[in-house]
C-alpha cells in the first residue's frame, strides 16, 4: 500500500477518535481540521472504508504531468515548495554578506537557474575530471583515481539508499557489530541501472530497458563530443554488466544482521585483492583509518578482482560517462534534457520535467539543506509548534511503556531491554539542536557545476570528521524542510522535520484527537 493510502486512511480515521472531543468542544468536524470534501459518504464504510474516507478525492485528483504519484505528502510538499521559493528567491534577489549561508544559498541557485551560462560553457567545466580519467595508465592510478571518487552518497539504514555511481559508497556511523566505536561503511556501487536485476534479468522490461539504457550511453557520450561513442557505450555497459554480476541482491542488502562485518586494513588487502588499497585509502582520505564496515562483503572482493581484470580503457570510459551522467543538470541542457528523458520518464514514467526553479530548491536542499533549513523554520516554523509535539511524543513514549509494561507474554529480561529502549530514544522534533557549518563550502555564482563537486567533497568531509569520535545520537538526517520523518535503528532516535508538521499530518490550530490520529499514527509507527 502507497504511503499516501496509508497516511489517507490514519488521518481520516481521526473521525472515529475525535467524535467525543469535537461535541465536547461544540465544533463542526471541519472546524476541528478534517478534510470532509475527500469523503464519498455515499459508499459504505463497512463494505469500502478506503472509498468512504477517500473516495471523491481518488475520483477528482489528476496527478500532474511533473509527478509520478500524489498524495498526503504531495500536498505538505507543494506548501513547503511555496515557502522555501518564497524564502530562496527573496534571498538570492538581495545582497547578503560575503561568507555567510544566505550568501551561498543565494550563489548556488542563481548559478543553477542560469541555463544560458551553462550552456554558454559548454563541457568545459569537465574538462579536468575528463583529463584526470584520461591519464589512467596503471591498475594503480586507476586506483588512486577510483579512491578520489569515492562520496558519502549512500545510507542503508536509514534511508535503505543503496546506489552510488561511484564503484563504492561510503557511509558513517557506529558499526552494526561495534558499540561505541563510529566506522566507514563500504557500500557496491557502479550502476547507472537501479540495481543488478535490471541487467541480468530476462524480464521482457528489463531487456527493453537496458537497451535503451546502452543507447542512452551513447547518445550522452555524442552529445559531450566524446569520439566513438558507440565502441565506447558498448564497453561502458559490459563493465556495468560485469558489476553487476559482482553485486549482492536487494535482498541481501536488506538483511541488516547479514551486513555486519568489520575488516582491518589487512582483511582489505587479503579478501578484497585487485585494488591497489594504499592507493585508494589514501586518495579517498581514509589512509589512517584502519577499520571498516564492510556491508556488502561478498560485492567488495568481486569488485576489487574486477579491478584488477577488466580492461583500463573500459574503466576511463566507465568514469566519463559517469562524472557527465551524474551532473547532467548543470551541464549542456541537450544533455540534460536526455538524462531526464531516460531516467524521468523512461524509468519513473514521469512525462513532464520540473520547471528548472523548482529544481533548483531540490538541488539547494541537497547540497545546503540545512542552510535552507535554518533559515525556513526561523520563518515558517513557530516554537510553539515545536513544544506541543514534543508533548505529544511524551504522552505516546509514555502510552507505549504502559502496553510494554501489560503484555504477558513477554519475558522480564526482554521487557526491561524494550523498555530501556522507550526511556532512551531520543526524538528529534523540526529541526536540529545544532546547525551544519557550510564555511568552507566554496560557492559560486557562476559555475553550477564547480558547486555540486564542491559541495559533494564538503558532505565528504563532514562524515568523515565523525571517525574517531563516539557516534552523536542527536544527529539529524533530515532537513527540517523535508516532508517525512526517519527511525534511525543505530542511535535509537527518530527525526520529524518541520514540514511535516503541518496539515495534513499536523494542524497548530486543529483538535487534539485530529492531530494524535494523523501526526500521532506516524511518531507511533
């Protein structure tokens, strides 16, 4: 079930715990906050609950030709759209000081709202990456230049965000199987498919989608004035292909307690031979670290050996087409309008791209997600708010204790662990207690491409300044103008950002029972 249903389906079912608290208050059920006009009171609750609390809004919804689905969230999004382009265009459209944050908000998105300069540029702007591929001569260059790529791009606990283009991803926190001690997760990568089976398998979707992928390839390759891009395309795929045969399945990556060794440097060396490991530790700031989560083991010694056998011409044309595929919307718009026509609507079946502002504010929060963030709940986001659901996470801690405390079927020992983990869960509500530090982000305002790989070595480098340090349980990560929320297993905390803590999930003004059956179900859940 979609989590547009879903959520659809708790907030209306406010109406059965509100009756009483809306007579006691004298009030009309839109007055409480319920969304009446969704209903089909026509249907039958018994027979269709789902038509009877959603029903005239499944009729008389049309989801726009810029989405692939629509939804509860669609609706907090588009409020949170109108007030974060509210709060960047007033921004980049003033003066702020030189090295503050409203400063880099203000240059990133004017630099990536200028289609004419980037297209005036051309592949200049990547010109060096290309050089730096070109000059690969050795398995150990192509190393150190595989090492020099590496970004904290993936997160498989929090997000279950397993894909890089990058052959490996790095991730930061305390290891699965290593209290107290914070490790950097490797992670496959290498794809520009989704995962493996898109590859492999002999689904009749599948076949036609690679092929138009390999074609895709090519065309990107043309487009960037790269010679032969046919023979090229062709062997970027074989390698993708072969990578893929290296990789764990899906469903090994969602295996968690599978997922928790821990190698030396040496394990690296001896069950991961192929790489040139000094080279690439070294070249991906990690030649001191001597410990690492290895989370998709078996994919890190498979795509080590590969390596070491698959041709290095292969590997410089794998590497171009990468760095073009994953900054294709701030190079030339030609290429840029080929990756969305692949990925937008090829693979997600989108048929309209997103106006190129709209984009922007999704690039900015990426890259200066907390700038923003800081920024939009000192506007939008009132303390009050924050304080009454910090009320309401107590009463439902406190509500679950008592469950915990009356199920007779659980054994002591277990009880007192369950509720350990109650008493100690540290929620996160709006926003951080403490903000990220952008001061040595360079910005520009000018080159839109230069921001991403800048911005790209900043996130780098703020996970790894945890290593070597105990894991901070009240890290966010969320920023508070995301519409959603996030259990993180390892801290044993939840986030819940500030944007959705508003209607439909949250209403300041909205009855108690209203607001504990839509934003109540999901901090329970």
């Amino acid at each position: 079930m979609s989590s547009s249903r879903v959520l659809s389906a708790l907030a209306l079912g406010a109406v059965l715990v509100c009756g009483v608290a809306a007579c006691n208050r004298n009030t009309t059920p839109s007055e409480i906050g319920l969304d009446l006009a969704a209903m089909d009171t026509s249907a039958l609750p018994g027979d269709d609950f789902y038509d009877y609390a959603n029903g005239a809004w499944q009729r008389n919804t049309e989801i726009p030709a810029d989405r692939a689905t629509i939804g509860s969230f669609y609706r907090a999004s588009l409020e949170t759209e109108r007030q974060v382009t509210e709060l960047v265009t007033g921004i980049a459209q003033s003066t702020p000081q030189a090295d503050t944050d409203n400063a880099r908000i203000a240059n990133f998105y004017n630099a990536y709202i200028n289609t004419a300069a980037i297209d005036a540029a051309g592949m200049a702007p990547v010109q060096a990456d290309l050089a730096r591929f070109n000059a690969i001569n050795s398995r150990t260059d192509l190393s150190r230049v595989l090492g020099e790529q590496i970004r904290a791009d993936v997160d498989p606990l929090n997000a279950t965000d397993f894909n890089t283009e990058n052959l490996f991803g790095v991730f930061v926190t305390q290891g699965l199987a290593t209290p107290g001690e914070v490790l950097p997760y490797l992670l496959q990568g290498g794809l520009g498919l989704p995962e493996r089976e898109y590859y492999l398998s002999n689904d009749p979707d599948m076949v036609r989608i690679r092929g138009e992928y390999r074609a895709y390839i090519e065309h990107v390759l043309t487009l960037a004035g790269i010679s032969d891009a046919a023979a090229r395309a062709q062997r970027i795929y074989d390698l993708e292909t072969q990578i893929a045969r290296g990789h764990v399945t899906r469903e090994q990556s969602e295996d968690i307690p599978s997922s928790a060794a821990v190698w030396s440097r040496a394990d690296l060396n001896q069950r991961a031979p192929g790489i040139d490991w000094d080279a690439f530790l070294t070249a991906a700031q990690l030649g001191n670290q001597q410990r690492f989560a290895a989370y998709h083991a078996p994919a890190i010694t498979r795509l080590a050996a590969l390596v070491a056998s698959a041709p290095i011409q292969s590997w410089k044309d794998w590497l171009a087409f990468h760095q073009i595929n994953s900054h294709a919307d701030v190079l030339p718009s030609a290429i840029d309008q080929a990756h969305f026509a692949f990925y937008g609507t090829t693979l997600a079946g989108t048929p309209q791209q997103r106006d190129r502002a709209r984009r922007a504010l999704d690039s900015l929060n990426f890259y200066l997600g907390d700038a923003v963030g800081h920024a939009y709940v000192d506007r939008y986001f009132p303390a009050s708010a924050r304080e009454e659901v910090q009320g309401m996470v107590e009463n439902i801690k406190a509500a679950f204790s008592r469950r915990i405390q009356g199920l007779s079927w659980m054994a002591d020992a277990t009880r007192a662990e369950a509720q350990h983990k109650v008493e100690t869960i540290v929620v996160g509500v709006g926003y951080p207690d403490s903000w990220r530090d952008y001061s040595h982000y360079d910005v520009s305002a000018t080159d839109a491409y230069a921001n991403e790989i800048n911005g790209e070595r900043a996130e780098y480098a703020h996970q790894l300044a945890k290593l070597g340090h105990p894991m901070d349980r009240n890290e966010w990560w969320m920023t508070p103008q995301t519409v959603n929320a996030v259990n993180l297993p390892v801290q044993n905390a939840l986030n819940f950002p500030a944007a959705i803590l508003q209607p439909p999930f949250f209403d300041f003004e909205a009855d108690d029972a209203v607001n504990y059956g839509a934003i109540g179900a999901v901090i329970g859940h």
